[in-house]
C-alpha cells in the first residue's frame, strides 16, 4: 500500500449491517444489536460512526430530556471504550405521523414545529456524544405534485431552519446531503450546488458544508467525481458516502465501485489529488448487503468497499500523469481514453 492510503479513515452507520428486509420481503437475517456492531468496526478497518438521532437513543421522542441525556451519555462511553469517534448525527425526519409531507417544508406549522423540537434533540444528543456535526438529509423536503407547496417559501423555511441551528450551538458544524428523489418525487435540495447556495446565504457559512452520496449524484444524472470538485473547489466536502447504483433507479447502495469501476477511480482520484482526508475527514460508506447473503452478522460489502477504494487509491498513485498531459495537449482522447482503462486492467 502507499502513504496514501494511510491517510484516510473510513466510517458507515450500523444500519450498514442490517436484517436485509426490503419493500417487498421480510428479513432474512437475525437482529444484530448496535452495542455488538460498534465491537466490530475497528477489526473491519473502520474509526468512525455515522448516527441517525435514534441509532444513539432509540426511541427518543417517547423520553424526557433527561433520560435522552442518560442514554446519549451511555451510547458516548460505548464508542469511547470501543476507540470509535462518532462522525456526525441526523435527525431523523422521514418516520414520524409529523413527517409524512414534509419536515421543515411541511404546510402545518405544528408539523415543522416538531421537526425543530427533534432537531434540537439530535443537537443536544451529537454534543453529549461529543459530535461536531449534524447531517441534514432532506428526506421529504420535496413535493409529490408541484401545487402542493410554494418552493420559494419552502426554501426559505429551509435556510431558516439551518440559520436557527446555527444560533442554537455555536460549535456544531452542519453538512448536507442532497438527494434529487425518493422518498419525495422531486427533492428541494436535489443536488450539491444547491447545499452551497444555501451555505453561502446562511449567516455563518464557514459551518455549513456538504455530504457527497455516489448514488445520489448518479439518480439527479450527474458524476460523482465532478460533484465532489464542485464541492472541494467551495471548501465544503466534509464528507463522503461512498456506494454505487446501477441505473437511474431507486437508491441501491451497492457496493463501491461495483457497477462503474472508472467512475469509482474517478471519485478517489478527485479526493486524492485535492487532500480529502488530510483534515482529518471520515471516508464514509453507505452500502447495503445483498439480500441473498447468509450470515449474522453480514458485513464483506464493509469490507470489500473499504478494500476496493484502497486499491483505488493505489492505482490512482501510479496513473502516469506524464502520459495523461501528452495525450491532453495533443487532444488525443481516443489515447487517452484507452490509457485510463488499461491502466484500471492493470496492463499498462
């Protein structure tokens, strides 16, 4: 391996290692606690957790402030006795009776005034854990019909929300994560320049930051590689979370590199060559195991991401630009084209 691959550290959430129920089956795998996953991550080569509000205190909205103190502080000495450092928590907002027409674009004021009591929740629960960040995945900030909501109005509820997260804790940071579809048939926030529209208009846009999904780019039609540019040339890549999709489909979370394995070595390359990680920034995945996969707990699509971004890596440090700047000032891409693929074949 090179010096390179020693610079990143790697992330996933404990719904990563899951039951395998989906839409239309029932669980094919046993439950595997979070207490027993969080013992797993470091031997499977990974230092950091990505949390939903609830993957901290299950249950929250039914606990007093107290007792979602008592179990924020329990889940904090489980990482820290497990050497784990939790990456970021986001609110979950796309389960609730409140939630189902929207969270902070929901037409109900009482609708959004429980999205914000839950915000304030997972704030208060990512500072008990010591977590500086707070994902935003705007699962249901969207519009099934156009009529239904004002967009412009529901932007600016949108950027009122991040500004009041701001005022509320002066230390978190906020990163987040498009999305073009799904659950909503048109998302508000679909894409990356979108978050770092309303970066720059919040009122301190140093702390808000974005979370590249691969499978995210790829359903709004976009390269991932190029939206993670777009990002690192603002200064607001905090993250990434790392999978692959086969198709303008539905979010499948493959595994990285699975389906486009040029467009997986683009993605590393873009993180490479501009320091992704040096910062101290978690290499996120979000993949899914195959449903036919046997075992509990299942965890080779952890592994095999994680062992295939490596190799990235390492291809990506013995691309031979030399050749790659012939080819450009000569504008021979048909060359160039077939210096790239050799390259990924291992026969240059």
């Amino acid at each position: 391996m090179t010096t390179f691959n020693q610079r990143f550290r790697f992330s996933f959430g404990p719904w990563n290692i899951s039951e395998g129920g989906d839409p239309f089956g029932p669980e094919v795998r046993e439950p595997y606690s979070h207490e027993k996953k969080f013992a797993l991550y470091k031997s499977l080569g990974f230092d950091g957790v990505q949390f939903h509000d609830d993957d901290v205190v299950p249950g929250l909205d039914d606990l007093s402030a107290a007792e979602i103190t008592r179990h924020a502080a329990s889940a904090g000495e489980t990482l820290n006795n497990e050497g784990l450092t939790p990456e970021f928590v986001a609110p979950r907002l796309w389960f609730a009776e409140e939630t189902i027409d929207g969270a902070y674009t929901s037409n109900r004021q009482a609708d959004r005034d429980y999205a914000w009591e839950r915000t304030v929740k997972c704030m208060d629960i990512a500072k008990e854990i010591n977590c500086k960040a707070i994902v935003l995945w705007l699962a249901r900030e969207g519009s099934y019909i156009r009529e239904s909501k004002n967009a412009k109005i529901a932007y600016e509820r949108i950027l009122e929300t991040i500004n009041r997260m701001l005022d509320y804790d002066d230390k978190l940071e906020i990163w987040i994560e498009p999305k073009p579809n799904e659950p909503t048939d048109q998302a508000y926030v679909p894409t990356i320049g979108h978050a770092v529209a309303l970066s720059y208009a919040s009122s301190d846009p140093a702390r808000v930051k974005g979370l590249i999904e691969t499978a995210h780019a790829q359903l709004a039609g976009l390269d991932p590689s190029d939206e993670m540019a777009f990002a690192l040339a603002h200064g607001k890549l905090a993250s990434v979370h790392l999978n692959d999709q086969n198709g303008l489909k539905y979010d499948q979370d493959k595994n990285f590199g699975s389906s486009n394995l040029r467009g997986a070595f683009n993605q590393v390359r873009v993180l490479v060559d501009n320091d992704f990680g040096k910062q101290g920034e978690f290499v996120g995945l979000d993949v899914k195991a195959m449903r036919t996969q046997a075992g509990s707990p299942v965890t080779d699509h952890l592994t095999n991401s994680r062992k295939t971004f490596l190799h990235l890596v390492d291809k990506v440090s013995t691309y031979d630009r030399d050749r790659e700047t012939t080819l450009i000032d000569a504008r021979d891409y048909e060359a160039l084209e077939l210096h790239v693929l050799e390259h990924l074949m291992g026969i240059d």
